[in-house]
C-alpha cells in the first residue's frame, strides 16, 4: 500500500516536471520556427545592421538596434539607480541596523517588488516624468530617463534583499577574524564581508539586469514607442518589449510579416535573459564549491 | 618542561624563584569583580584575576561556564552582542579598557585573538598576513614584505607557503589554516594573544605544532588559552585557571592545579569525575 502511494507521488512529481520542461521546449520551438520563417525573408545581417526598425511602416526595415538600444539604455539606467541604492541599503541591515529593524524593514522593502508593474508605469508617466521636466525642461513626455529610474526602484529589492542574504551568509567567524584585528566596522564591511559575499552580489545585479529587460509595462506606458538608435535618455524610445506589446495588441494579420517580427525579436530577448540567468546560475553554483 | 628529571635539585628551586620573581611584576591584565550577564542571565558572576606578563594562562572548565565569555571581555569581543552587559574593571598595562575614551581597535591591536575554528580571509596567504597592516594604514610595501615574512616564520610556516604566498589561505589545511591565523595576529604585534580552544578542530600533529609554538611565543607575548583538554593546559601554561558556573573557582600555578588543587570541585573537574 505505502509502495502504490510513493510510486504515485514520485510519478506525478515526474510528471509535473515533464510538463514544465515540454512547455519550455514547446516555447522554444515556437520561437525557433516563426523566427526561422522571419529569417527567410529578412537577412540576419540586416537584423543585427541596420539602424531603423519600421515593420509597421509600408518603407519597411528590419533593424533590432534600435529596440535592443532602447532595452539596454532603460536598464542601464533602472541599473545605475537601483545598485548603489540596494548596495547600500543590503550593507546598512546586515552590518548596521539592529537586528529588529532589519526583520521589518526586509518584507517592507520587497514589497516594492510586487507592486503591480502597471502601477509603476503609471507612476514614471504621471508623477516622476513631470517632476523630471521642472529639473531638465527638455526632457519629452515620453523618455527613457523616467522609465529608468522607476524600474529601478521596482528592482531595488532584488538587489537589496538577494545581496543582503549574501552578506548575511558571510560566517560570523570572518566578522570576528577581522575585528579582531582592530579593523573597524567600516573597513570589515568593505574589505572583507563584501568581498566575500561578492558573488552573491553579483547575482543579485544579474537577476536585476534580465529583470529589468524583461520588463515591460513600465516602459510600454512611460518610454514611448518610437524605435530609435540613441543614447539619449531624454527622447521617446522603444523597449523589444514595449514592440512586442504595441504590435500583440495592434490588429496585424497572423502569419504576416509584421507577426513574425515579434517572435524575431522575443528571441532576442529571451537569449539575452537566458544568457543573463545562466551566468547567475554558473556563479552560483562556483559559490557554492567553494564554500563546501 | 620536561627538564626538571634531567636537572640537579637546586636548579629546579632557582627556576622556581623566577616564576615567583614574575609574580611580582605588575600584572598585564588585571580583572577585579567583574560580571557579566546576557539580559537577566549571569554568565560571569564577579571574579578577580591577575595575568602577569610572558606567562601562559589555561582557562579551564566545564561548557557554558563562561570561560569564552570571560576571555572576549580582554578584547571587548563580548561588544557585538546585543544583549551583553558588564560591570567590574579590566585593566591592561594598568589602562581600564572599558572606559569610555578606549579606542576598541587600538586595544585590539595589542590584543590579538585566535578563534576556534581556523577562519583565514577568503585571501591569499600574503594578504591575510599583511591584513592588519593594511588597515592600519601602513602602505610601505617592503615593510609589509618583511612583516609578513617574519610572522610566517615565527609560526613556521614560511617554509611550507613562501612559493605560495598568492594562494587563498583556504588552501590550506586546518592545522596550516590556523598557524596562519596565529601569523595574521602576530604580524601588528600585539603584547597578548587569546586563544579560545585553537587546537580543537585540529589533529594531534597540528595541534602538537601549534603547543610547541605557544612556548616558543611566550618569550614576547602574554598568552590565554581556553581549552577542554587537561593534557594541553598542564603542558603548556603556567597558570591555570578553573571555572564553574561563571565563577573563578582556583586560580593557581598549574602544577598546583594539576598536582594539589586546593579545592574539591577543580580536583573533580581535572580527574574527569564531571563536565
Ligand atoms: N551571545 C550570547 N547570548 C546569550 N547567552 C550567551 C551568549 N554567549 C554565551 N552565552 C551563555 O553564557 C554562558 C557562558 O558561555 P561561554 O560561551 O562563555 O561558555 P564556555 O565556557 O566558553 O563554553 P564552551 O566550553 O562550550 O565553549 C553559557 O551559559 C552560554 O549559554
Ligand atoms: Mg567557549
């Protein structure tokens, strides 16, 4: 009887796992045959070449840049404001605040991470944008900058809380080793428990990064949909995932060219997530030796 | 130690007046009713010692009698625990090191520590020598060089790690491990070291490098040593001091200890009939 009752769990268990992994094969494959399919028409190197993008348009073109550009640039700044924020933030609990503090302060700052995206977009387009444009009166209704900064806020906690565990994790005996040498608390927090949490750190950024180009309500709604090849954080941009949204919910034909772009350029973004993922995975998995 | 069968008799007395001659000196640490408590619970329950300067001082005692707590009081260890409060003063070089105006890593500085489990920094092994140096400010790279050459040799390890010196200190073995971490203390020169159970994750030929060397270090530190093994405190101090419960029980030479304990309790503790 007990045999049946595990050979049923193990089973399911089995099953559930197979699911998920054909699903993720079944959106592979999907992905692999649409972009095939776009590929017979476009050249790749005109893909990765060309500086407009304007499938909508009947002068067509078919350059990722300035979707890729308009990604980078939103999370490079989303980065740029959420890294020295949570860092601080992850040094101030684990080597500051009492311990009382930092087991209320911790939940309350991960809520920010589940604060509905669309929120958040609404929020850049409505409160931050037109506070950013009484500092920078350039700055366009639709920018980059905005969008940046409040996806940067949304990731502060997968920073702040991911690199906190880390420093956390850093044996007591190596906080002891270094005051013990008359190290301040300053000096043993940056040069040795830093140090040693560094790849726990690092984590946290490249799950904050593929988080952040991943993103897409926040950009869809505040950064604009104009592909542009630009660095200039104060122009409507284009995020891959603000043109997948935009052309999903537009009424393009299915099997069309304009259909097909949007598996083009899901791929595009999914190589670079997965990418991302797998380096957090590697570093992870080398942290984890080393500390056996 | 184990001179005193091969030497004529009034050697042995001569030898003797010098640990008593010692006696005499002024204390380097001087404890006087001091107590300890984690919130409402007394782990040091007001007791009063004398370290005197180049000896070996053994902390004895059952687990949870507070040797550990009482050792972390010389280097204001016990300061990151949150529920940790103290009355009674500690005097260093005559200096109360719980006055407000001590500088805690200065004191540090001039009293080292050596933990239980060997705990190198994730660093080379040069690194972990030249550590406390650094963070003193020190920047003259020749200096460091030799410092960190001198405290590996002091530890005798030098021979084992000089073509090694930028491997990570976690490369080595334990006993290699802890003879570095006894090196890192040295190497900003303390005038004490603690030593809470250093040998007790360690195998016996480890354990017998690092004895060999607490002799060898006695000529220029103070030294106090917390351990659970009776054969270790007998062979290697020259006091040996006895808790139970938080409180001093006997303090004494350790051949006093160890040969005629003046009470019942450290004479049960030393045969093993309890702890
Ligand atoms: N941080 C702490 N918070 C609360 N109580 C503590 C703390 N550290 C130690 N104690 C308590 O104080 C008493 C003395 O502990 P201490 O570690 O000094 O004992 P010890 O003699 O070193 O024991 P062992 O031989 O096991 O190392 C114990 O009862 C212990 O539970
Ligand atoms: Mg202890």
């Amino acid at each position: 009887m007990r045999k049946i009752k595990e050979l049923v769990i193990e089973k399911s268990l089995l099953t559930s796992a197979l699911i998920t992994i054909a699903v993720t094969i079944g959106i592979i494959l999907v992905l692999s045959i649409e972009t095939f399919r776009f590929f017979s028409e476009v050249s790749i190197i005109d893909f990765f070449t060309d500086t407009q993008w304007t499938p909508l348009f009947t002068e067509k073109h078919f350059g990722i840049l300035p979707l890729l550009s308009g990604t980078l640039l939103t999370s490079f700044i989303a980065i740029a404001f959420a890294l020295p924020v949570g860092l601080s933030i992850s040094i101030y609990l684990s080597e500051y605040a009492p311990k009382s503090f930092r087991k209320t302060i911790k939940p309350l700052l991960e809520l920010l991470a589940s604060v509905p995206t669309v929120v958040y977009g609404f929020f850049a387009l409505v409160v931050v944008t037109p506070f950013l444009q009484g500092i920078f009166p350039n700055l366009s209704g639709f920018n980059s900058l905005s969008a940046g900064i409040v996806m940067g806020i949304m990731i502060i906690p997968y920073i702040s809380s991911i690199s906190e565990d880390a420093l956390h994790a850093v044996p007591k005996e190596l906080r002891e080793a270094a005051f013990g040498m008359g190290a301040t608390k300053l000096q043993t927090a940056f040069k040795v428990i830093v140090p040693a949490a560094s790849s726990g750190i690092i984590v946290s950024i490249i799950l904050a990064i593929s988080r952040a180009i991943g993103e897409t309500m926040i950009v869809a709604i505040a950064a604009g949909q104009q592909p542009r090849l630009t660095l200039d954080p104060t122009v409507p941009i284009e995020t891959i995932t603000a043109y997948i949204v935009q052309v999903s919910l537009g009424d393009v034909q299915h099997g069309s060219m304009e259909y097909r772009t949007i598996f083009a350029a899901g791929i595009t973004l999914f190589v670079f997530t997965f990418l991302l993922n797998s380096l957090s995975y590697w570093i992870r998995k080398k942290y984890q030796e080393k500390y056996e | 130690m184990e001179i005193s069968m091969e030497k004529p008799i009034d050697e042995v007395i001569v030898l003797d007046n010098i640990i008593d001659l010692s006696l005499k000196k002024t204390p380097k640490i001087a404890v006087s009713n001091v107590k300890v408590w984690y919130d409402d619970f007394q782990a040091i329950k007001g007791i009063d010692m004398e370290i005197k300067p180049n000896t070996v001082t053994a902390f004895i005692g059952p687990s949870g009698c507070g040797k550990s707590t009482f050792l972390r009081l010389f280097n204001r260890m016990n300061d990151y625990v949150d529920s940790f409060k103290m009355e009674g003063k500690i005097k260093i070089d005559s200096k109360n090191i719980y006055k407000k105006k001590i500088n805690v890593e200065e004191l540090r500085k001039e009293v080292g520590m050596v933990f239980q489990k060997p705990n190198p920094f994730p660093k080379s092994i040069f690194e972990n020598v030249a550590y406390g140096l650094k963070i003193q400010g020190i920047k003259d790279k020749k200096f460091i060089k030799e410092r960190v050459e001198s405290s590996l040799k002091q530890v005798a390890l030098w021979n084992e790690v000089k073509d090694n010196l930028n491997k990570s200190g976690l490369a080595l073995s334990g006993g290699q491990q802890q003879r570095l971490c006894i090196a890192r203390t040295l190497a900003v020169e303390p005038s004490i070291i603690l030593m809470d159970e250093p040998t007790s994750a360690l195998d016996p030929i480890s354990t017998a490098k690092i004895e060999e060397l607490i002799f060898e270090l006695k000529k220029k530190y103070t030294i106090v040593i917390v351990t659970h093994n009776m054969q270790q405190a007998s062979r290697i101090s020259d006091y040996t001091a006895f808790f139970y419960l938080g409180a001093l029980i006997e303090f004494d030479k350790t051949k006093t200890i160890f040969t005629n304990p003046s009470k019942e309790q450290t004479e049960n503790y030393i045969t093993g009939r309890f702890g």
